[in-house]
C-alpha cells in the first residue's frame, strides 16, 4: 500500500523528479520530468542515466556529481536546450538518497520548468528599462529639440543675408537636411520609449497580415519575393490595435525582404494554439507574504513568419532584441524591439529562431482575449 501511495504520489506531482543509484542507473523518473525532459516514459529499469540524457548531458551531470558532493544547490536554475532549439529554463534542488545508515545510495533532483516564469521576467525588466529610458529620452529630445529649432531659425537668416550665393546656400542645405534627420531620429527614439496606450478593436488578423505585407511590399518594388499563404479557415476576431500590429508585423516583414535581397521566398501561416500561460494564483485565500504564479493552458493566436534569407549569425542572433541594434548601414535597430514592444502590451509574444544558411523564422502568438498585464 506504501508502495503504491508512493507511486501515486510521484506521478501526481507537479515537479520533475528523477533518481539515481550509486551506478548512475535511473531508479526513479515521474511522467512530469519525462515530459519537461523530452525522456520516453516509463523508463526501463537500469537505464544509464548518461544515455537517457544523452540529448541534456547536464542534468546526468548533476545527478552523478551529487553523489560526492558535500554541499548541493538547493535553488539552482539551468538553461537547457532540447530538441536542438527549444530553450528552456529549470528550477532544481538535488539532494542524495541515503540508507538507515547514513551512506549514500543515490542522487535525486526535483525541478520545474521556469521557462514562462523567466519570459515574464525579462518581459519585466524590458518595461521598467523602457519606463526609465522614456524618461530620459523624454527630457534629452525636449533639450535637444529646442536647440535644433534654434539652428534652423538661424540657416534660414544666414540664406536670407547668402541670397545669390549658390554654394553657400548648397552648404545651408546640407546643414538643414542634417537638421532635419537629428529631429527626425529624435523623433524616432521617443516614439520607441513612449508608453503604448493600445485601442483595441475586434480585428481579423489574417486581413491585417495582408494589408502589412502589401505596404510592406509596395516600399520594395524591386524585389520579387514569391508569398505564400496558409491561414486557418475561420480564425476568430480578436482584441487588438490594428494600427499598432500592422506596424509591428510590418517590421517583420520589412527585416525579411531586406534579408532576402532581390529575391526569395516568404511564408505566411496563422493558426490557433492552446498555449501553457503563466497567470496569477496565489488561490483565494489572503495569505501574506504568498506569492505565486500558476500555469494555465489559454487559446492563442499564433503567427509564424518564414524567409529564404541568409538567417543569422549567433551574434546577430544574440542581440537583434536590444533597441538600436542594426547590422544596416541605415538602419534604425529598432524593427524587432519596437515589434515586440508591441506584442508585448497585448501579452503576446515574439520568437525567434534563424540558422544561418536557412533563412529566420518569427512566431508570433497573441491572446484571444484581453489579458491584464501582470504587475
Ligand atoms: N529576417 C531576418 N533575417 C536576417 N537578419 C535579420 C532579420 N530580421 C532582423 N535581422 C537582423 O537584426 C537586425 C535588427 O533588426 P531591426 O531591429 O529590424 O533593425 P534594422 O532593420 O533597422 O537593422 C538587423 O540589422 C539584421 O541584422
Ligand atoms: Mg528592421
């Protein structure tokens, strides 16, 4: 009977748990780790844990290095990669398995995948960056501008008293047109930090990727880009800014096109996707100093944006999320950040996945309904 409440015990369990003998043989593994560890469930007994997590070496590592350890981690978190691309995060404590006697029979680990916990808080950091950042620019663009005010008032008296003078006037322009491009890059700066005040209204995102991809299109008329299209039929209509997405896809769009060159090809697909969601749940009884956050699976509208480009190199890739990065001579490194700033106030999301040689791949998911942003 202890045996079986044991059993049901572990496989209830909302946490990884695997153990391991003194040989490093799995003893233990509860189907929430074989799902968070892409493992085939159950486990034939005696299975090396080395070759068990062949594709996540660290986690055999752990467990076989807690057998000697004389102090273990008891809130560690590890970056993994499974399946060759999908990132995720764990929380984890090790501890060792000891018989009557005090000796150590074995290690285990218990671990929870932090992967949406981590998004929301770099989701975090990203607003509160923005929030300081916003004011600064706020105050720098109000200085800056007025000065520049100052200086074209000035080129235009200096034309005035030039009058006739062709070259001189030609170097007035330069300096206006310099003017002109400082105020406008301003401008652009503070569009980026300002907070978004989102009007929602109930859109039909499959018309809106359209309309972005034509804008988009009609600013490159030189590149022939062959679009494909795969829409799931009856998408439903849902809460956001069509402007601000519009945009935001665009971006998107525009990064492709300009990746791809002359020439290439462009994929489209919009489907709907129960997505695991972090919300708040404490539960309902007032208890303080209780925090939480719990898991829940919610309908979401995903976006996914292929392109035959070039793809990204891995320091590209590292840092195309940071405002004003750009590898364009006139670029303003602003697509990408202003396009998830935007995904982002609708609690959305943006992915990212390139091979450098395979082209990028962007995927977009967008509630269907309006969620309050978590504080
Ligand atoms: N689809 C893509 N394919 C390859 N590289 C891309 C793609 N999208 C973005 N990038 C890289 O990310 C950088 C940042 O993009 P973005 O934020 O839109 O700024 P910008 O387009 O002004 O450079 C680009 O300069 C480019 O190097
Ligand atoms: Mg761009």
């Amino acid at each position: 009977m202890k045996a079986y409440l044991a059993e049901r015990v572990l496989s209830s369990m909302r946490c990884g748990v695997v153990t391991v003998d003194r040989h490093g043989a799995v003893t233990t593994l509860n189907e929430q780790a074989s799902r968070y560890l892409r493992v085939r469930f159950p486990v034939p007994e005696g299975t090396a844990c080395r070759e068990l997590f062949a594709h996540c070496p660290a986690v055999a590592h752990l467990l076989l290095d807690a057998l000697d350890r004389k102090t273990l981690p008891d809130r560690a978190e590890l970056e993994l990669v499974l399946d060759g691309e999908r990132q995720v995060l764990i929380g984890f404590s090790l501890s060792q398995i000891t018989d009557a006697k005090g000796a150590v029979v074995g290690s285990a680990i218990f671990f929870k995948d932090l992967t949406l916990v981590e998004q929301e808080r770099e989701r975090e950091a990203l607003r509160n960056r923005l929030a300081s950042l916003g004011e600064v620019a706020a105050q720098l663009a109000h200085e800056v501008r007025n000065r520049l005010g100052g200086i074209r008032l000035f080129l235009g008296l200096a034309r005035r008293r030039l009058e006739g003078d062709d070259e001189g006037c030609a170097y007035l322009d330069r300096a206006e047109g310099e003017v002109l491009a400082a105020n406008g890059k301003m401008g652009e700066i503070l569009d980026y930090v300002r907070p978004l005040n989102l009007d929602r209204v109930p859109t039909a995102v499959g018309g809106l990727l359209r309309e972005a991809l034509e804008s988009t299109l009609a600013r490159f008329p030189d590149a022939e880009v062959a679009v494909t299209w795969a829409l799931a039929p009856e998408l439903p209509l849902i809460p956001v800014d069509p402007e601000r997405l519009r945009d935001a896809f665009a971006n998107l769009f525009a990064n492709a096109v300009e990746a791809m060159g002359d020439r290439g090809t462009l994929h489209v697909a919009a489907c709907m996707e129960e997505s695991s969601v972090l919300v708040d749940a404490p539960g309902k009884v007032d208890i303080p100093g209780l925090r939480g956050y719990g898991e829940s699976l919610s309908p979401r509208l995903r976006v996914d944006v292929f392109d035959s480009g070039p793809g990204m190199p891995p320091e590209v890739l590292r840092r195309v999320f940071q405002p004003f990065y750009t590898t364009k001579d006139h670029g303003s490194g602003l697509g990408i950040s202003s396009a998830q700033k935007v995904f982002d106030a609708h609690t959305g999301s943006l992915d990212l996945r390139s091979v450098p040689g395979a082209g990028t791949h962007f995927t977009v998911r967008l509630p269907v309904a309006e969620e309050v942003v978590s504080a």
